[in-house]
C-alpha cells in the first residue's frame, strides 16, 4: 500500500471515528472514501484491518503524518501571504 493512501485512510479513520474493521468496510461500502484514498476496486486491493491496525499504532508513522501535515500547512500558509 502507498503512503500517501495509508495517510489518506488515517485521515478518514480519525474523521469519522472509524476502528479498524469499520474503515475497511466503509472502504469498499462508501465510493466516495474510495475515491478520495485512490482506490479501484478491482484493480488493488483494500487494505485489510490490520495493516491499518499496524499503520496507525507504528510510531514513525505518526511522525511521518505530522511532517507532511506540518510541510502541507506552511505551504498553505506561504501562498495565502503571496496572494
């Protein structure tokens, strides 16, 4: 699985107060969750509970999510103060 798909699916976890089975179900349930985790039915396949269990409780990972979240964020901030 993708980082960038894995953070997406984090995201949407901590939106919606999904647990694991729940995340995975409404990841072939909801089109919209699909689509904004870039994932084709068909073509790759969902991630099942627990490597979203292991994504999500893996410490480097959260730090990876709030570097992106932190460069993504100044970012934002940088072009606001350009505009």
């Amino acid at each position: 699985m993708p980082l960038e798909q894995m953070i997406r699916i984090y995201f949407l976890q901590q939106w919606y107060s999904l647990s694991d089975p729940a995340m995975k179900d409404a990841l072939y349930d909801i089109e919209s969750m699909r689509w904004f985790t870039n994932i084709e039915l068909g073509e790759e396949p969902v991630p099942n509970e627990t490597t979203i269990l292991n994504f999500r409780c893996n410490e480097k990972t959260r730090l990876c999510i709030q570097a992106r979240f932190f460069l993504w964020l100044s970012l934002r901030c940088f072009l606001l103060f350009l505009a």
